[in-house]
C-alpha cells in the first residue's frame, strides 16, 4: 500500500501533466448554475425541460464500470452520480478524467439528467473539468480519521468525513440564530463591547495578556463584557445584549476551552426572580425548536448551595466546597434553579435584603452541565467600591482570579444605573446539551490545543 507521501507525490505529477497540457487546475472563474441540492430536490422538473446544467463540487468516490464511468460529487449541501463514457464526454476528455481526476479533487460539470437502470438520480456529463487539484488524498483513502485529537486538530477533515459532525455545527449556527430570535422579539438591542480591555472585568478569572505596541501600553482579553454592557444600561439602554468571544487563563477539561462564547444579557428594572420565568421561556423555546430530550416544560427543581455541598460532603482536602460543588452539577440532570450562593464569591451580585450573606442569585443546571448564571445586579457605587476593594485585598494575597478594581466602570456608576438583572449563558455548553454532545471540543470548531512535537 503507497504511502501518503507517495500518493502525494502521484497527485502532484498528475497536477504537472495537467499544466503541460495547457489545463489550469485552479481557475479563477468557475461555472454553476445551481446546487446539488437544487438539482435533487428538482429532479423532475430538471429531467422533463431536457436543458443542460452546469454542476460543480467535490469527487467523493469514482466507479469504472466497463466502458464507462460513476462518480459522486458533493457540495455543501447536497450529492449526486455523474455518469461519464467516451461518448458523451469524447474519447480524449474521458481518458483525462480517468488519468488525472483523483477523490477529493473539485470539478464542474454540464450535462443532463437521467434516471439509471437502479432508479438513481445522475447527471450525464458531456464536459467535465477540474477546478482544483487536491494534493492530498482524503483520509479514508490512507489511514481514516480514527484519532480524536486528530479530529480536532484537522477539524477540516472531521466535517468532511463525519456528516453526524458537519450536523452538530449547523445545529450550532441555528441554536445562536435562534438565541437571537428570541431576545430580539423581546426587543433587545445587540451591541459588541471591547475584547481588548484595560482592566479585565466582569469575572474571576485569570486573564490572557497581550501589549498594544502603538500606544506603548498593557492590555487584557476580556474575561466577561459585562462591565461595558452595564454602561450600556447607565447610557440609556434598557435591553442589551452580546454574543462573542471570552477568554480565560485557566484550567482544560470537558466543559472548559480558554476561549469560549458566551451570551451576556442585561434588563433594567428587573430582578432574579423576574429573570427565572424569562429564562424558562427561553429554554423551553429552544427545546421545542431543536427537539431536546431534556424536559424543560415540567417546573424546575430548585436547590441550595449549601445543602448540596453538605450532601457531597467536605472535600476541603481536594478543594474546598468547589469540588462539592462539581460533584453537585453533574448529579442535576433535570434543569435546576441553584441558589443560595455566598455573596463574597459574587461581587457584582446583590445580596438578599433578608440575609445579607447570600447573593440575590442562581445558577442554572441541566444535564450536569453549568448553562447560566443570573444576578440581581448591584447598582450602588459605593457599596461595588467596597466588593472591589475586597477584591483587591485577595489579590494581593496571590489570588489572581480576583475581580479588579475599575474606577472607570465605579465612575460611570456613580451617575446612576437603573435596578436591572442580568445573565450570562455558556453558548459552548448550551450546544452540548442540545446536540447530546459529551465534551465542548464536539461543538467548538477549532478547539485550543498544544501543538504536535
């Protein structure tokens, strides 16, 4: 069996043999009339007008059959049989085909359309030409695309072969789609807040940092937008929200990728409680628009914090209450409302005016799976100056995912931002649960790893 870097080799001779003979296997214009899709789905109509079409996409297999040829070619989204024989493409085209077409190669084609003698739909070519030349052979053709790391690095060739996979991220693009349906006939307003930031606030976490050469300065990739979207609401704004990119310095598993997208939302003249009934609404929506397993029309268990770290126990010798606290997610399947949570871990959380030690706020969980985390937001400057500085205290005792201290955001509040709820919803984790997906390197493109020695 060739090797790939023999098969590599072959392809690039066939691609030279193409140029000497005057064929530039990389056009810049190409002709298509109309998809694939198009093609099957008007098959009858097509077949009956007897008019010719031009077609174009990928080989994914070719089939001689004595005189004659078959092969598929795929788009992005539909596939069909062409059919080729000397007669119809003449004699010199079609022994070109045979010589220097190769899998994976991408060709145009104009014929009509014909039933076989096995009922299948197929194009009848008379002209068939190359419009790129692939260099490399498509996995199946050497190894096959077993490894998962492998997937991922070449996440290319996992949507390529792997349709159950090209489905997931179409599912994804929807689930976002929607997402933005929904808010926006509840009348919010998208914006997009700085990514680069001069102080990095909105969560703890631990920041990526990066320099802006032009103005000789230290900056942040934001950790969270929601600083910037509160000035938003101090602006004037009453419903705002943003989909984008975070990144966080910290830790890799299953449901974490330094970089992530997320769904920021904020309401003024809301509170928590108004936001539960909000976000039922909307998770039900999208179960019913993505046909979820999970239930989410039944009401919704509602836990403590405290309980559930009691009830898993003190693992303070592997973490303290967080890995409690892990232990707690994964065993709540069915959506659950989690309240209770300290205040000192939430400083931009209100506290509940009847025990001021607990954040005015809940986390949702569905599927052992974190999906979002709502406030009733603290609005008074001097108290958030006092969380801040806090804040900083920890800092300075080597806590580095400590929230820092942002005059700019404490000045801005100082001239008043409306009572308002806000949440963050993890877009990552969210596509996990919808597309029953077990690791969020299943639904983010080109998830970050270490590069190969």
């Amino acid at each position: 069996m060739p090797t790939l870097e023999e098969l590599r080799n072959t392809r690039i001779e066939k691609l030279n043999e193409l140029k000497k003979e005057g064929i530039n296997p990389y056009p810049s214009k190409v002709k298509r009339e109309i998809s694939i899709k198009s093609a099957v789905d008007n098959f009858w109509l097509h077949r009956f007008a007897r008019k010719e079409f031009y077609l174009a996409g990928r080989v994914k297999t070719i089939r001689e059959h004595g005189k004659a040829a078959f092969f598929d070619i795929e788009d992005g989204a539909g596939k069909i049989q062409v059919f080729i024989n000397p007669k119809n493409l003449l004699k010199k085209g079609y022994e070109k085909f045979l010589n220097y077409f190769d899998v994976g190669d991408f060709v145009e084609v104009r014929g009509k359309f014909f039933k076989t003698k096995k009922g299948e739909k197929t194009l009848r070519a008379n002209k068939a030409r190359i419009i790129t030349k692939s260099i490399r052979p498509l996995p199946e053709k050497w190894h096959g695309l077993k490894d998962i790391e492998e997937r991922y690095r070449k996440r290319y060739l996992d949507l390529l072969m792997n349709p159950e996979i090209k489905k997931k991220f179409l599912m994804r693009s929807e689930i976002i789609k929607e997402l933005r349906n929904f808010l926006g006939n509840k009348k919010f307003s998208e914006f997009e807040t700085p990514i680069l930031q001069n102080i990095p606030g909105g969560a703890t976490a631990r920041p990526f940092i990066t320099r802006l050469n032009a103005l000789d300065m230290g900056l942040y990739l934001r950790i969270a937008p929601e600083l910037y979207l509160k000035r938003l609401l101090i602006g004037g704004f009453e419903k705002v929200y943003e989909i984008g990119r975070n990144f966080r310095n910290e830790g890799m598993d299953a449901t974490h990728n330094p970089e992530f997208t997320m769904l920021e939302a904020y309401i003024a003249y809301k509170d928590s409680d108004y936001l539960k009934t909000f976000l039922q609404e909307l998770f039900s929506f999208l179960a019913k628009k993505f046909n979820s397993k999970m239930d989410f029309e039944q009401p919704w268990q509602e836990k403590d914090y405290d309980d559930l770290i009691k009830k898993y126990g003190d693992f303070s010798a592997q973490g303290g209450p967080a890995s409690g606290w892990e232990l707690a997610k994964k065993d709540l399947i069915q959506p659950t409302f989690v309240s209770g949570f300290p205040g000192e871990i939430l400083p931009l959380s209100k506290t509940l005016e009847k025990d001021p030690a607990r954040a005015d706020a809940f986390q949702i969980v569905a599927g052992g799976l974190e999906l979002v985390k709502a406030f009733t937001e603290e609005n008074n400057p001097l108290e958030q100056r006092r969380r801040f500085e806090e804040q900083e205290k920890l800092r300075a005792t080597g806590e580095e995912e400590a929230q820092r201290l942002d005059e700019d955001f404490l000045e801005a509040l100082e001239y008043g931002m409306p009572p308002c709820a806000g949440f963050g919803l993890g877009i990552d984790r969210l596509a996990m649960l919808l597309t029953n997906s077990h690791t969020a390197r299943e639904v983010i493109l080109f998830p970050t790893m270490k590069p190969k020695e």
